[in-house]
C-alpha cells in the first residue's frame, strides 16, 4: 500500500478533467501539497494508506474556483460610494480615498478579509491588480491561497508611487523577487487606456514580455471610454491598445462590456484572456458584456 498523508472520503469528486470525470462516492488522495489520486473511494482505499482519513459527509470536492479579477484590498471600501458611474466613482471618490488612506497595512488587512470570504466561497485562486502589490502577494501566500498579483501602473500619483516611472521601478523588482514562488505569479498592471499614456502602456508590455509574465487591465468597461478613444484617437479601444504592443503580452483584460466582432477577434488572435465582471458592470450600470 502506498503511503500518503490525507484521504478525503465519502465525495462527490468532481475532476473537471477534460472527460469531466466524476466519482460518486469519490475519495481524493494528497501526499505533501500534491493530489496523488483521485477515483472511487473503494479503490483508493485498497491502494493507499492514509495517515488521516477525513469523510466529507457526502459534500461535492472539486478543484477551486478562479477569480479572475479583483482589486481585494477594496474590501475594506466597500459601501462607500454607490449609485455612480465608473469615471466619478474612480475619479472622485475611490482614487482620492486611497491616496489618503492605503497603505502596507491597509492593504494587507484588505487582502485577508478577502481571502477568508474567498476560502469561504471557494475560491482558492484568483487574479488581483492594486497599489503595494508586494504586500499583497504576502498576505495571500500567508493565507495559502493562490494569485496572479500584478502592481498597477498608472500616469496620476498613487498611494505607493509619485510618478509611473517609480511604479514601474517597483513592478520590475517585485516581478524579479516573485517570479517562480510556488503559489504567486508576479505580473504588472497598465490600469486602463484612460489612466495610461502611451508611452505607459509600451513600457508595461516590454516589461510583461521581458519576464513572460501575465499583464492586467481594465479594457473597454465604459461605452463613454471607447466614445472618447473614437474621438481622440480615431479607433475604439482594442486597436488602440494593440498599436502600443499591449497584446504583445499575455494580456488579461477586465471587463470588455463595449467591444465589437472585430475586436474579439483581435482579442482571440493575439490569446488574451477576458474576465467578465457581471457584477461590478451592473453596480456602475457600465453595460452588459457580449459573452
Ligand atoms: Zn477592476
């Protein structure tokens, strides 16, 4: 019999393999911080042996969930201003806020609550873009969870930098201590077309392309956003952002509410992933993505 630390028993083992394998009743098999098996708890039973047997009293088991977009620290802001659109919640009240009150600890107080009431959901990894990234990333490794952590970048002065040269500084160090941690994916994050310049927007990609590592950020979440790329820059947001190299990157993109067929097919091109945020989109009224 094959020694392993854990059996979990008397499941509903949802594999979400590519044959979507189930096993009812199911067991799971963990040895260190590794599955070694997952199959019909009477199998398992005959082929491991198991330090600690814990029955799951008919519970589903399955791999966690993934939130693919957050800013987890904002838990500590929520209810503070509602009922506003996406400019004059951000502008006015939220990035204000924040140049006052964010800060390490802030961040890092944020981000457990966050990650308890994601246990709680499960949730067990999830894609975050905020200011002290680094803390961040902490914290959640702290909690045993999962995250791709990207620190923002961005033209306005921010809780943790003056400039985007300073931020951008900071994201190539982070990007460098972080790369290869078991549970965080160091990233950097452009926060939006409207928030970046031009030259913000090259510089992150190179940086994304240089470590190959993920790039986040919020692309077409307002018809206002692509209304105002249309005047200023002739374009609508996507082909925009592929003329600064942004898709050059492994780009995860929020939102996407206000993009059409040719933009997706751009978005498929180039592989980028979107994260469609139904929530959020209806708390700002923003639209309703074309998923
Ligand atoms: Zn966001």
């Amino acid at each position: 019999m094959n020694p392993i630390d854990l059996l979990l028993t008397n499941a509903i083992v949802l594999t979400m393999d590519e044959q979507m394998h189930h096993y009812e009743p199911g067991a799971v098999a963990v040895k260190g911080d590794r599955i070694a098996a997952a199959g019909l708890e009477k199998d398992l039973r005959k082929q491991f042996d198991a330090q600690e047997i814990i029955d799951c009293g008919g519970a589903v088991l399955m791999p966690g969930f993934v939130n693919a977009h957050t800013h987890v620290p904002m838990t500590l802001l929520r209810g503070l201003a509602d009922d506003l659109r996406l400019d004059v919640w951000l502008m006015g009240y939220m990035m204000p806020v924040e140049r006052k009150f964010v800060s390490p600890d802030f961040v890092r107080l944020g981000t457990f609550l966050a990650c308890a009431e994601m246990i709680r959901s499960g949730v067990t990894c999830f894609a975050d873009m905020y200011y002290f990234e680094e803390d961040i990333a902490k914290a959640t490794a702290e909690a045993g969870m999962r995250a791709v952590c990207s620190q923002t970048v961005l033209k306005f002065p921010t809780p943790d930098a003056q400039s985007f040269e300073e931020s951008l500084a900071a994201a190539r160090e982070f990007i460098q201590r972080w790369k290869g941690h078991p549970l965080i994916v160091p990233s950097v994050a452009p926060h939006a077309p409207y928030t970046c310049t031009e030259e913000i927007l090259r510089a992150t990609a190179e940086l994304a392309v240089e470590f190959d590592v993920p790039l986040h950020t919020h692309l077409a979440e307002t018809a206002l956003e692509v209304e105002n790329m249309r005047r200023d820059q002739g374009m609508p947001v996507i082909p925009y952002v592929k003329k600064q190299g942004l898709l050059d990157a492994k780009v995860l993109a929020a939102h996407c509410v206000h993009i059409d067929e040719g933009e997706m097919r751009s978005l498929l091109h180039a592989q980028a992933g979107v994260a469609h945020n139904p929530s959020s989109n209806l708390k700002l009224a923003s639209g309703i993505a074309p998923v």
